[in-house]
C-alpha cells in the first residue's frame, strides 16, 4: 500500500491498516528522526509492535530492528 495521509489521521490509519487489513511487517516514512520516533511511541501505546530504525541510531540497533 501507498498512503499519503495528513499528520492528524496518520496513527488512526495506520492502526485501521494493521488491525483490519492484517497490514503486518511493513515500513513507514518520516521526514524526521523525531517524527518517527514520535509515531513509533504512539502506534506502541496503542498495542502495535513497531520499532524505529533512523541515523539516529548505532548501525547495530538498525541492523536489530
């Protein structure tokens, strides 16, 4: 799936996709390091298991995600 969704529908949609369509492993893009680890924060109190990978991060978190 491609979806451009505004910022205020992104985690209601992106919740729709994985609980409803059965999305599953899947890669989603931020413009920013802070975006997704915002997004990451947000889809985790909501009980979806996702992770960051950015270059933020040591290449061994990445290469774990």
């Amino acid at each position: 799936y491609y979806c451009e969704v505004e910022d205020r529908h992104k985690l209601q949609t992106l919740r729709h996709l994985y609980e409803e369509v059965g999305l599953g492993r899947s890669l989603i893009f931020r413009r920013t390091k802070i975006g997704v680890d915002q997004l990451t924060s947000r889809l985790r109190a909501a009980g979806v298991p996702a992770l960051a990978i950015h270059g933020g991060l040591s290449q061994s978190q990445r290469n774990r995600a």
